[in-house]
C-alpha cells in the first residue's frame, strides 16, 4: 500500500482532495501543474471561468469533459460557449439524446435548434442530428420545418419525423413525408382529410396516380365533389385508365351530377362500356342535342336500344322521335319503326324503312296508307322506292280504284319495260340457235 502512494503523483492526489473540499482554488493549480485538463475544466466551471473551461476542454477531447463543461455552461447561460462544448457532442449519435433532453428540460429550446442548425454543416453530421431538428422544428418553429425537409428529407429518419409531424398537425409536412416515403395512401388520406392545409392540386393528382389502393380513386371523386367540384374533370383524366367506368357513372348517377362529367364520359365513350353510352345518351336527350345523339348512336351500339327508343318516341320533339324510329329499325321491328313515322308525317323515312325491311305486305301497307292521306306524289316516290317488294297488280288495283293511274304510270313502264326483256331474251337466243 506505502509503495502505490509513493507511486501517485502528489500534486494530483492533492488536487483531488482540494476539488472535494470545494478548494477550487487550489484544485486549479495543482490540476493546471499536472496538465490533467479534464479535471481542470471541472474545476473551472464551479469556478464560473467558463471560457477557460471550454479551453481545458478542448485540450482533453473527452466527449465526458465536453458535456460537463456544456451543461455548466448552459446552466450558467453561457450559450455561445455551451454551443462550442455542443458541437463536439452532437456528432455520437449515443448522446445526442442526453444534451436534447438537458437543454429541453430547463426550456431552452431556441438555443438548442441555433445548436443543432450550426452543427449541420460538420464534417459528422449524422442522421439523428437532422431527424432531432426536424423534430424541434415541428413543435417550436414549425415554419421552418417545411424547407428544412425540402433540403434534407434524404436523411432524416422518416418514420420518426412522420409521428412528430402528426403529432404537431402540420399536415402539408405529413403530406410530403409520406410522398417521399413512397407511402401514397396516407398522403392522400391526408390531404382529403385536411384540404385547407395538405391539399395541392398538382401534388394530389401526382399522388393519387401511384396508390396501390383503387377504393381511395373512389373517395377521392367524393372529395372532390364537395370541395372542387370544377376540378373533377381534371381528376378523372388522371384517374380514368385503373377506373371502373361504371361504378363512375353509377355514382354520379347517385349524386345527380351527370352533366358535371360529361366531358369524362366523352374521353372515355371509346371503350363502348355501354354505362357511359347510356349514361351519355341520356344527356344528350336532356339537352336536345339530336344531332349528338345520333352521332353517339351511329358510333356506339353497346346500350338498351329499345329502352332508348320507347323513351324517344314520347318525346315532344320530332328530331328525337325520329331517332326513335331508326332505333327500332335497327332492331328489325320495321312495322313500329314505319308506324312512328306515319304518325309524324316523316314520309321519307317511312319510304326507305319500308323498303329496307323487304317485307312487301308493309310496303303495300303503306302504299295504301299514301293514298288514304291523299299524298299522290308519295304513293308514286314510294312505288320506286319499294319497287322490287311491290305487286304490279296490287299497284294497278291501287291506282285504278283512286283514279291516279298517271302517278302510277312511270312505274307501269318499268314494269312493261323489265317484262319486255325477260321475255325477248329466250326470243334472241332461240333463233340465234
């Protein structure tokens, strides 16, 4: 035991004694004699020479001498110097929490983000350091977190700053978190739940094109239904290659809010989904656009054309009843499609359906029909018309009994004219053998 006391050096031995008496004095010699700077810059801080602490401090690099001299200070509200003790701290990631925690508890908030700000230019910097001011930021300057992340969000911790983020309600942050995170849903949850702050036109179309989830494509027509309702087009360009046509247009069915998409529906008539023709059909019915629904109907045939047609024929606009007989024309039902025009006078139309269903009782029907409304020179268009369906002798009976045998007449000699050939025919031929 005599030989060990021999062995330590005096002076330190007594320094030793001196710091434990609270003869800080003496310590400060003895300790600055024996160049022990780490017990000198302990010495020092109870001796209030911050200054000549954090020299001491440097001279020992102890990353223990450097947060006692840095908590001195920051109990001696000695900042600038606490920051330069700080700088040698923040860079081990292993206490960076212990020196967040001692300057949050005593309320220092302002100094410590002035701490972690300057420390961010070091050579060390690490990924805590930028998460931790990330954090600060959001619960004391959350006006400064948006650029902080914008310069830095590559290396901060994202799933923590995400719950700080939250925490503190700054969605538009969150939102662009969670876009750099790849963890499109949530962002787009997040800006439909707090559109006031999160919401960006261009951010949200950008997003709602990657989500895995298509339930949210329909949720989002719901919010932009309520929110930016001059927008939905946009929405649905974006939106129509994963959408379900359909359920679309069976939800703004639902909402009564079909014409607000029309022009979706316009984009999207190509694929020939027979909602979307239906759907646009009746739009163009509502606003008498005949011209339109014709077009559409000529374009497209995946829709319940009887169901349209029973629809036209009531219509109080004779374009759309007119349409309604060419509906039921192309489904083969000529007697109605011909009666639907009789009842509006649509010669024409009556003549060439007529003709085209190569039905000869109906052409005769209607040649009878001509006559009984006194319209002679359609009875003589009508004869030429039908000409290969008609009876010459029924046409003769017609004619006679109404006395109008000079309309009939140019069809008589097409009829004499044909027969005339067909007979001279075998004529030629025999006496050519």
């Amino acid at each position: 035991r005599g030989s060990l006391l021999i062995l330590l050096p005096l002076p330190l031995q007594v320094g030793d004694r001196c710091y434990e008496e609270g003869m800080y004095e003496a310590a400060k010699l003895l300790y600055n004699n024996v160049s022990n700077f780490a017990r000198l810059a302990s010495t020092l801080v109870h001796l209030g020479e911050y200054q000549a602490a954090v020299d001491s401090a440097r001279k020992a690099n102890s990353t223990r001498t450097w947060k006692e001299v840095c908590f001195a200070c920051v109990d001696g509200e000695e900042f600038r110097l606490a920051q330069i003790c700080g700088l040698h701290i923040v860079i081990h990631a292993d206490e960076l929490e212990d020196l967040i925690s001692y300057y949050q508890d005593r309320g220092y908030f302002e100094e410590l983000i002035a701490l972690l700000e300057a420390a961010l230019g070091l050579e060390r910097a690490h990924m805590g350091m930028f998460t931790e001011l990330a954090i600060l930021y959001s619960k004391f300057k959350p006006q400064k977190m948006r650029e902080h992340l914008e310069l830095f969000w590559s290396r901060v911790n994202i799933p923590k700053v995400l719950r700080a983020a939250e925490q503190s309600h700054l969605w538009a942050e969150l939102v662009f978190l969670y876009d750099k995170y790849e963890e499109y849903d949530n962002a787009v949850l997040t800006m439909m739940s707090h559109p006031t702050d999160a919401w960006k036109e261009g951010l949200f179309k950008d997003i709602i094109a990657k989500v895995a989830n298509v339930e949210l494509y329909y949720k989002s027509l719901s919010f932009y239904l309520d929110f930016k309702p001059l927008l939905m087009n946009d929405l649905l360009t974006i939106l129509s290659p994963r959408l379900d046509h359909s359920r679309a247009v069976s939800f703004f069915s639902k909402v009564n809010q079909l014409k607000l998409v029309k022009p979706y529906l316009r984009s999207v008539q190509s694929h020939n989904n027979k909602s979307v023709n239906e759907a646009l059909n009746n739009l163009l019915t509502e606003e008498e656009d005949y011209q339109g629904l014709r077009a559409s109907i000529d374009a497209y045939d995946n829709f319940d054309t009887i169901g349209l047609a029973q629809r036209l024929e009531k219509h109080e606009l004779i374009e759309f009843r007119r349409i309604a007989a060419y509906l039921y024309k192309g489904n083969n039902r000529w007697r109605q499609s011909v009666e639907l025009c009789k009842k509006d006078k649509l010669y024409k139309d009556a003549m060439l359906y007529a003709a085209e269903s190569k039905d000869a009782e109906l052409a005769e029907t209607l040649l009878q029909w001509f006559l009984e409304e006194g319209r002679k020179e359609c009875f003589a268009a009508c004869l030429f018309a039908s000409y290969d369906l008609l009876h010459p002798d029924v046409v003769l009976e017609l004619a006679w009994r109404h006395n109008i045998m000079d309309f009939a007449m140019p069809y008589f000699i097409q009829v004499m004219r044909e027969y005339l050939t067909k007979v001279s025919t075998p004529l030629k031929n025999d006496t050519k053998s």
